[in-house]
C-alpha cells in the first residue's frame, strides 16, 4: 500500500499511483483545483507523468469563485 498525506490526512492507496490518477479518485470532476506535492506545484500537464511515492504529502486546493 502507498501511504500518502493528503490535506493533513493520512490515507492509503494502491501501489503505483501517478498523480492524474490519485484525481480520479477524488470527488473534483468540474472543479479548479491545484495540486502541491512535496511543496512544489504539479502542472495540470505533468499530472499523469507525475509518480506518487511513499510517504508523499500533498495540498489539493480547490478554487472558489466569489465576490
């Protein structure tokens, strides 16, 4: 199991998870959102080329829109 830290959460994932992926497991169809993994910005180009490992911490930040 991938063991990853997401929003402060702990939550475990099946091996060999990329990024693009670990998305579609989320409820964020429709959604802006950015993703930081280890403290860097993941481009939305770079999700599904972009492996997840081990111990990851990530920050999913969802955009809303207001005035």
């Amino acid at each position: 199991m991938l063991t990853l830290h997401i929003n402060g959460e702990q939550k475990q994932f099946p091996p060999e998870l990329n990024v693009a992926e670990l998305v579609a497991t989320m409820p964020l169809a429709g959604k802006r959102f950015a993703i930081e993994l280890n403290g860097e910005i993941v481009p939305r180009s770079g999700h599904a080329t972009t492996p997840l490992r081990d111990g990851d911490k990530l920050e999913i930040v969802i955009a809303v829109g207001g005035g």
